[in-house]
C-alpha cells in the first residue's frame, strides 16, 4: 500500500496557528466570510488565509487549525452527492524501527479493526457499506493516509467512527496474528511487480543510512520482533504514541454540507486527538552518496520489457514549487515532437516510450529520471542511448534556456487552473489533505500550477547536476544475468559499474521544440446546457448524438466516434489487425500530436468488439485541426516497415505479459471472455499476430474503411450547428456504408450446468476462485435485486473470508454484471491457501447467508437499497466522465438515456422478501467458477464456452 507522493512542503513554512480553538475562517464567497468572522467574535484570530482557487470553482473554503494543532480544510460544495474525508498523517514507513519493517504499514492496518466506541472488527467497514460508501488507506514513506467517501447523509456516523482511530484505537489484539498475516499476503501479492523490484535494487546501492530505503510493505518474518523485545502489539502502541499526533495531521472534508456544519463536525470528533508537540519528521541523511557514483545497474524483469532509467541526484523540487525548474528541464527531455530526444530514437528502432522528471524524492533529496521503453535493439544500443541523452542535456544547456518557453509552460498551467475540474468528492479529499501537509494554506488548489517566473540560475542548478559523473543507470529485462538476488523482491541483479564510462557517439537529429501551434484562444464559455444527448443525424450508416454541457465550467469538448465494420472481431486474426490498426494510428501521429497533448487536445484509438473508437477530449478552439489531421492519417498515412514494427511491438509485448497481470484481473477477464460474444482470449489473439505482416495491415484497413458504420457522440461546450459541422465533415471523408443491422451485437451467455471450472493464463503464484452466480434473465428487476444482494453480500464476505479466516489479501464479493446480465462475484486471491480449500468457504459462507437473508427485514434493507439507488445516480464529476457513461449507455443500446435511472427507481421496490425468494434459485443456477493453482494447465476457454447459449433480450 506504499506509494511515492510528490507534493511536499516543509511544515516549518505554515502560517502562524492560532492559539485558540480556530484559527482561521478561511472562505471565498463575502457573505460566508463575513458570517464566519461573527461567529469567531469571541475567538482570538492570529491569521486569516484564503485558498486561492480557479474563478469558476464556486465552492465555499474555510481553514481551521484546532487547538491541539490538527488543520482541518473544509469544502462545501452544494451539488456533490457524496461527502468525503482524507486525513493524511505526516508519517511512514521512513518511520519504522529497524527491526520492524514494515510496522508503518501494519499499524495502518490494524487501526480498521476496532475502537474503543465501536470495538467490532467490522463497524466502519459496515456502517460505510450500508450507506453506499467506500474507503482505504495508503503507507508511503513519509505520510499514512485514511481515506473515505459516502452518502452525505451519513458522513456523522462516518466520521464518529472514523475520528476514533487516531483517538481510542483498541490495536485488538485477537485481530493481531490474522492481520499480520493479511499484510504477509499483500506483500506476497505484489512480490513480482517490477515497479516494487527495481525499488528493491535501487535500495540495495542507495545511502543505507537514509531511512527511506528499507522495506515498507511487512511481512509474517518482518513483523515478528526480536526475542526478548517487547510484543509486537506494544511497539505498534509505542510508535502510535511516539508519531501519531495533532500537529501532524492534515484532514481535508469536502461535502454539501455548510462550512457550518463541517466546521462543528470536525470540532466535536477531532479536537481530543492527542497533542504531543510533535513536528514532521525531517529527513537529513543524504539520499544518495555521491562517491558512490557514477554507477550502471542491470536487473531481471519478470515481464517481457526492456527498460532503462538514467538518474540523477537532485534537490526535492518541492523546495522550488513555486518556480518549477525541475518541470522546466522535464518538459524539454520528455518532449516527444520532431527532433526530440524520443523522436531520435524511435527514428533509429531503439526506443517507443520515454518520459522524464522527478520520481523518488524524501522532501530534501530527489532523483531526476529519464526513463526509455526499449526496443530489443535499443537493449543492445544502451551506450548510444546514454550518449544521445547527454547530447540532448548538452543542447538545452547550449541553447534552451529561454523565457519564452518558460512562459509558454505557464500560459498551459495557467489555462488547466483556470478551468480546472475538481474530480470526485474523494479524490478532492485527498489531494487537498496531502496538499495541506506540504503547502501553504493559500497554495493547496494552485500549487500544481504555479509558475512564478524564469529564474535562470534555479535552471542551470538543476541542469549541472545531470552530469555523466552523477549517472546512476538501472536497466531491466527478462533475459538479464544476476549475480545478486534483492532481498525482499527476489530480483536477480548485477553491479555493471566495471564496464566503463559510455563512450559512443550520439546519434544526430536533435533539435529543441519549436512554438506550440496548438494552444487555444478562444476560450469563451458558451451556457447552452441540455438534460441529455439529443441525435442530430440519423442515416442508415450514420448517426450523430449531441449534448450540450456547459455545467463544468469549461470551453472543452468530447468527441467518440465508433468506428463499426461487420466483421472486425469475426476471427483472431481480425480482432488483432484492428488493435494493431489503432496502435498503428497512434504511434505514426505521436511526434505531431505531443504539442497538441501538451495543450490540451487528446486523440486516441482503441480497438473493440465492433471495430476502432477514435476519441477527442480538449479545448473547443483548434479540436477540428486534431480531428482532421487524425481522420486524414488514418485514410491516407503510410503504413511504413518501422511504424508497422513498433506498433506490433508494442502489441505483442502487451499480450505476451498479460499473464504476468494480477491474479484476481485475470479471473475477470476470463470470465468475460466466457460469457460475453464476441471476446477473444489474449492468448488467441497473441497467436493471430505473431505471422502478420505490413502488407497485411494495408489490406486490412482498405478493407475496414471501405464498409464502415458510424455512430458519433460530442459532448461539451459547442453548439448544434458546430456538432453538425463537424459531423458531416467526418462522414464526407470516411463515407459511411454499412447500416447499423450488419454489426454484431454485443451478447451475453447463460451459463451451462456442464461448464467445468475455468483456468486463466497466467504465471502468478498465488491461489485463486471467483465464483460467479449469473441472474435470471436481462431484466431491469432481476438487475435491481441482484445489485441490492450484492451491496448487503459485500462486507459480512469480506469480515468472515478475509478478517476472521484470514484467506488472503484480496477478498471481495458485490454486484458484477456482464454488460446487462445481472451477476454476483465472489473472489479470494490467496498466497498460500489452495482453491479447493477456498472454494469450501466460499460455499459454506454462501449457504450461511441464505440464513441471514432469511431473518433480513426492509427495515433493515433501507439503507443497502438506498446506497445502490445513489450510486446509480452518482453524479458526474468531470466532462470526460459525463461523456464515457453516455457512450457506454449508447453502445448498448440505451437512446434513451435512462436506463439508470429506471434501474434506481426499481431498486427502491426491492424487499427483503423478493431477495428471500430470489436466492434459492440463484443457488441452484448453474455457476460459473474461475479457479487457479500454481502449475494447473491454461483452460481452452473459447473451446469450453462454444455450447453457450445467449441469454436473451428483456422487454424492459
């Protein structure tokens, strides 16, 4: 549960705290405030700050630090539908004793299980559960952050239970043994992620005395203290007491509720946590030891990729947020236009992917990193690659240095500021509490943003640094030798640093990013607003959706445009030269189009059952100048040897390292591809590409093109009379021809009594079963009583399998439908327990909630039945958001957009009753069940599905 979190602030740079209960009320509009400061008449008031925010952002603001010296950011937002609540604590895994690794982490575990007031192991799980709420937490090295979103109405009750963990937490000690044992499975569980590997191995040559470099996650060997020592629950109590306090504590709420009402909340619940005058712990040993340098690493991956990452020590940027000249030098490497230093390499076959910028980073000390996605030519090119680097960092220190592109940098933060959008409830939470721990008040909105100014000598301190002499080089891949094997990720790895400084030339080509022509002007917000799509064309091989959305406060638009041919996904074959199509279309459009990212325009192509979306998301003003340019490439761009190479490539790499993905993401992609038509298995389509050929994506896409149906769908701020334009400019140039009768729909299966237990393709080695219990029929009822089913199955699941007979790591069971056909999943991914064994818990759990549901009363039900309808109903929180659930909603045939809404109406009707009588017969239905054991044979899931018959159409 660790993660890096670059937004940092020395806590010393605060303002000044009030020395009474609140310090301040800190608001935007002038009628709050003014009733803000009558109410705080009778408080002392040091400092009043106000958050600088976007002009559009017309949410209410108020900073309060309470008298034990926790700081609370308020946000009350009329129209969310959720409340939400982060509290980040200003301490991590940096924190954790050398003998104790991973006590951090453990620690956050165990604070769910139990207080003083609500001493069951599952009270707030529950309780969130039971009003359509979510929740979790992260350790990172230097923070721990709770987190938890949910009905408005119940936040109360919510953060009743929430602020006793940092108040009473019980540490029960009959959870003690079985937690840790959760954390050993988490850890198991992430053991052959690459991203956790090179971490290991970087560690292993890192400053040994920097307290960020040990290991974080825990495990069953680490968290078991020394004989003699004290228990492990009294030194989780020790190091509770010796971090855990006020003065660290960044809570951030945002909800409709009125500042008000946030404000009595947080007092009531927050005040009495512990005021033990702490600070922030500050981190001073070095992260790296520059005689230690330079150094070249080489490390196995267990994913089919190659990797190399050149990095630098370098000042947190942190200290410079308000400048950015980190970002400066970032945005000049990682440029990948004409003449970058990708486009360099991609011309020479070494490399598809490159990006570059701070990555790990403690508040003082940092790592610059330029990290390359190889081809397998590229990994025998490394030196040529390093120098051609160097040419690029000479280049910019030559003749990059200029305001003008400083200042082009700013007018792009400055314009994503001005029309920012907040995301969800929860993900505004979180930000902010992280946000607060790390900047002044005024900055927590904007200090993403900020770009003060050029300040050429904070440029060239960070530009010196990139030397050869300061190299740190890590390279990865499968075929690597290792001479060593990292401690706690067991990734083989060798010290290369004997080979020599590089001494290749660089390769020629590099030329500095020119002005962006892409940059909008016309930012004028149109008000047309519409309650839903409206079809503005209707043709036999065409149609056109409308709606205009000026609810987001943003001049930005959405295009989807549905690219169908009768026989995209008939075969294997045809499924992968449509994915390669689109690879294709991306990669020959990426050195044209990385300005238009840069301003704000996004094109991308994705292949489907039904053939290629094309999506456009960005400002209004020059979108068709993206749409055009695309749509022309993908009709007349030549499909050359090199990008048909790259684009294969990157395919074949995708597909031949699914099996390395998730345990629990592979029983639901298996199981999908056993009940929905038409779905290939990644292995077929592996298979389908390994003999095609240029030639045969040229006939492919004359092919394609040249029977299309078109459905389009643009979202935003434009008019009717742009949506039409455009529209009929994109038809005039693709001429439509099939009508919409010869594409294949989209069907579910019903499962069969004879259909065995499924094995995915994989190579993990944990243990798993999903159990899969599949509804009647298609209905809008059987639909709504198995989603309410699913909301009341989730935690007394998750509480018995994972918290009582401690199964495993990943435990969940909740509503899952496969397109409209309603279903129940239930998974438990395992480290050490077999699928037989965890098939008997799940059956044995499942004939015991039989009797629970026998003595459910509506009563009771209210409160499940009332979390789904709102989750249903959940409003959108960005454009893109909007625009992505109406073209799911139209893909499956919903014009009329409100299926959900019909849907929440039914769910309301559910009765205990209906339930009561329902789950007999989805037991004795026959069941899907995806299992898996280390060594069993891949299951020929096409082969074992082909017998499957749909499940057919509801009238509703």
């Amino acid at each position: 549960m660790s993660s890096l979190v670059t937004l940092r602030q020395d806590p010393r740079h605060w303002p000044i705290p009030l020395a009474g209960l609140l310090l301040t009320g800190a608001l935007l509009s002038t009628a709050a405030a003014a009733q803000t400061a009558e109410q705080s008449a009778e408080a002392a008031i040091d400092h009043v700050v106000t958050p600088r925010v976007s002009p559009h952002d017309t949410r209410d603001y108020r900073v309060l630090t309470l008298e034990n010296g926790l700081t609370a950011l308020l946000v009350s937002d009329p129209d969310a539908d959720r409340a939400a609540a982060s509290m980040n604590v200003g301490v991590g895994s940096a924190q954790d004793p050398d003998d104790l690794d991973g006590l951090a982490h453990f620690l956050e575990h165990m604070l769910f299980l139990g207080t003083e007031p609500f001493p069951e192991a599952d009270a707030y799980q529950g309780y969130l559960r039971r009003h359509g709420g979510s929740h979790n937490a992260f350790t990172a090295p230097q923070d721990t952050n709770y987190f938890f979103d949910i009905e408005p109405e119940a936040l109360t009750g919510a953060l009743d239970r929430f602020s006793q963990f940092f108040l009473t937490p019980l540490f029960n000690p009959d959870q003690l043994e079985s937690e840790r044992n959760i954390v050993h499975s988490e850890y198991m569980a992430r053991i052959r992620d690459d991203g956790r590997r090179e971490m290991d191995v970087l560690n292993q040559v890192l400053n040994p005395d920097n307290p960020t470099v040990g290991f974080s996650v825990g495990s069953r060997e680490t968290l078991d203290p020394p004989e003699g020592e004290a228990s492990l629950r009294q030194r989780m109590i020790d190091f509770y007491e010796r971090y855990y306090d006020a003065n660290v504590m960044h809570l951030a709420l945002v909800a409709p509720h009125s500042l008000d009402e946030l404000e009595t909340m947080v007092i009531e619940r927050f005040a009495d946590i512990a005021d033990r005058g702490l600070e922030r712990p500050v981190i001073e040993e070095p992260l790296v030891l520059e005689d230690s340098l330079p150094r070249r690493l080489e490390m196995q991956s267990v994913r089919d990729s190659r990797h190399v990452r050149f990095m630098f020590p370098a000042p947190d940027p942190i200290q410079h947020y308000t400048h950015k000249p980190a970002d400066y030098l970032a945005h000049l490497l990682g440029h990948e236009g004409e003449g970058s230093l990708l486009a360099v390499l991609r011309e020479a076959g070494l490399a598809d992917g490159l990006s570059a910028g701070v990555g790990r980073s403690d508040e003082r000390d940092a790592l610059f990193t330029v990290s390359i996605s190889l081809t397998p030519a590229g990994a025998e090119r490394l030196d040529e690659i390093e120098a051609t680097l160097f040419a690029a960092i000479d280049q910019i220190r030559e003749s990059g240095l200029d305001e003008w592109r400083y200042d082009e940098q700013a007018r792009l933060a400055e314009q994503q500021f001005r029309f920012q959008q907040h995301g969800s409830p929860l993900q505004g939470a979180m930000r902010l509490a992280m946000n607060l721990a790390r900047f002044p008040v005024e900055d927590v909105q904007y200090a993403a943003y900020r770009m003060d100014g050029f300040d050429r000598e904070l440029v060239m301190q960070y530009l010196d640094g990139l030397r050869p002499d300061r190299l740190l080089r890590l390279y990865s891949a499968p075929d690597v030798e290792g001479e060593q094997i990292s401690p706690w990720f067991n990734a083989p790895w060798r010290d290369a640093s004997d080979t020599g400084p590089a001494t290749a030339a660089p390769l020629a080509g590099l030329a500095l990013p020119e002005p962006n022509p892409f940059i909008a002007e016309d930012l004028t917000l149109l008000v047309e607003q519409h309650e839903r799509p409206f079809q503005l064309l209707d043709e036999p091989s065409f149609a056109l959706w409308h709606m205009a959305d000026a609810s987001f406060n943003t001049p930005k638009v959405e295009w989807r445009i549905s690219l169908q041919h009768p026989d995209a996904n008939a075969d294997p074959r045809q499924a992968a030269l449509a994915h390669l199509l689109a690879g294709w279309l991306d990669d020959s459009l990426n050195e044209d189009f990385y300005p238009a990212r840069l301003a704000g325009h996004h094109a991308e192509a994705y292949a489907h059952a039904r053939g290629i979306t094309l999506s456009f998301s960005g400002w209004r003003d020059r979108q068709d100048r993206v749409m055009q340019r695309t749509l022309t490439q993908l009709q007349q761009g030549e499909i050359d040897e090199a990008s048909f190479e790259r684009a294969r490539y990157r395919l074949l790499r995708e597909w031949r390292n699914a099996p390395q993905a998730a345990l629990f993401r592979q029983a639901h992609r298996t199981l999908t591809e056993a009940l929905v038509r038409p779905q290939w298995p990644t292995s077929d389509l592996l298979e389908a590409s390994r003999n095609l050929d240029v030639q045969a994506l040229r006939d492919f896409r004359d092919a394609f093109l040249s029977n299309l149906h078109m459905e389009a769908l643009a979202v935003g701020n434009l008019d009717e009379e742009l949506a039409i334009r455009e529209g009929r400019l994109m038809a005039e140039m693709l001429q439509p021809r099939a009508p919409k009768e010869a594409i294949p729909d989209l069907t579910p299966l019903r499962i069969a009594e004879d259909l065995p237990p499924l094995h995915p393709v994989t190579s993990r080695e944990e243990s798993l079963v999903l159990r899969y219990l599949q509804g009647s029929d298609r209905s809008l009822t059987s639909q709504a009583r198995l989603a309410v089913l699913g909301q009341v199955i989730d935690t007394p699941f998750y509480q018995r399998l994972r918290t009582e007979e401690q199964l495993g790591y990943v435990v969940n069971a909740g509503y899952s439908p496969l397109l409209d056909a309603p279903g129940l999943s239930l998974l438990v991914q395992s480290p050490d327990t077999p699928s037989d064994e965890i098939l008997t818990h799940i059956d044995a759990f499942l004939d015991a909630f039989g009797e629970r549901l026998g003595a459910l009363e509506d009563d009771e039900l209210a409160a499940y039945r009332q979390a789904v309808h709102d989750n249903l109903l959940q409003r959108d929180t960005s454009l893109s958001g909007r625009t992505n659930r109406l073209w799911r909603a139209l893909s499956y045939g919903d014009t009329d957009f409100d299926r959900r809404e019909r849907l929440a109406t039914r769910v309301l009707d559910v009765s205990a009753d209906e339930l009561r009588q329902a789950w007999p017969e989805l037991r004795e239905s026959a069941t899907a069940t995806i299992s898996y054991d280390p060594g069993d044979e891949p299951s020929d899931v096409a082969g074992l599905t082909q017998h499957l018959a749909p499940m057919p159409e509801a009238d509703d």
